[in-house]
C-alpha cells in the first residue's frame, strides 16, 4: 500500500487546524465553512434564512454553509433543507465538490450518533476495558462471537434506509 502523508509535521492537517481560525487567519490550504447566521423576522417572529424559494417546509434539519475563502465570505456555498415529508433539497457550489456536499447532508439527516446497536458495537470497539468474568480476549456481549456478528445486518441496514425515505 502506498503511504500519504506531509513531510514535516507543519505541513500536516493538525498543524492547519491549529494555525487556522475564521476568514483571512485561516490558511490557504484550508476551507473553513461555517453556518450562515439567521436573520430576525418581526413578520414570522423568529429567525429565517432566504433559500429563495428552493426550501418549502421548515425544519431544524434546514441549513446554510458559507466559505471564508471565497470573495464574499456571506455567499451560500452550500444549502440543505426539505421540500417534503421525507424529500430534501441539496444545492452546492465550488469550492464543495457533489460527493463533499452529498456527505454533509447525509451526516446531517440524523442528529444521532448511531442506533442503539451501532452504538452499543462503537462502545465495546472503543473501550479497554474487558467484563470482569471473561476470559483474557474474549469477545464482549451477550453471546461472544466475532465482530461481523455484533454489526447491525444488511438487511436491517437496508430497512433503516427505506424507513428514513420512505
């Protein structure tokens, strides 16, 4: 396998995010997005963002990113929000690729982490410790068994999906 990665610890993302902040101190190689501020509506009584028509329906899931690279820092890079029961709308533009605008959004559909399963799963890989009674090694959970085995299956996985879009 072929290994990327800076030459100097400086040139790393770490040293980036470090050395970064919002708008001009940011560093050229790094985009900073950020939510777009609402404005206060005396008419609606609360704060709105203009999706100039393209968002129909309001919701805690609508939003806007802004770039602090860009000429204007305010101009909407970015735009989610739905149009119905189970549709959204997703507009982009550069500097966002499709596929990095398509992973915002969807990591933005559910505010959870992961379901229960998920997380359960999530939490045995990342702790250290072993349950008291088992043996040096041993595969946590209620029936042992490998790790493929406490993974949620395809087909629930494929249920959940046409749950959420349905």
């Amino acid at each position: 396998p072929t290994l990327w990665q800076p030459r100097e610890e400086e040139q790393g993302m770490e040293a980036a995010v470090e050395a970064g902040g919002w708008g001009s101190r940011a560093p050229e190689r790094l985009m900073t997005l950020r939510n777009k501020v609402p404005q206060w509506d005396e008419a609606h009584g609360g704060h709105v963002l203009n999706f100039n028509g393209r968002v129909t329906e309001s919701s805690v899931k609508n939003f806007q990113l802004v770039c602090a690279q860009l000429e204007d820092p305010e101009e909407v890079v970015l735009q989610f929000g739905r149009v119905g029961k189970h549709k959204f709308t997703l507009d982009l533009r550069y500097p966002l690729s499709p596929f990095q605008a398509f992973g915002v959004a969807v990591g933005c559909l559910d505010n959870k982490i992961a379901d229960r399963k998920g997380y359960e799963f999530l939490r045995r890989l990342t702790s250290n410790a072993e349950p008291k009674d088992a043996p040096h090694g041993a595969q946590g959970g209620a029936g042992g068994g490998s790790i493929a085995d406490s993974l949620p299956s395809t087909q629930y996985l494929r249920d959940k999906i046409y749950r959420t879009f349905k």
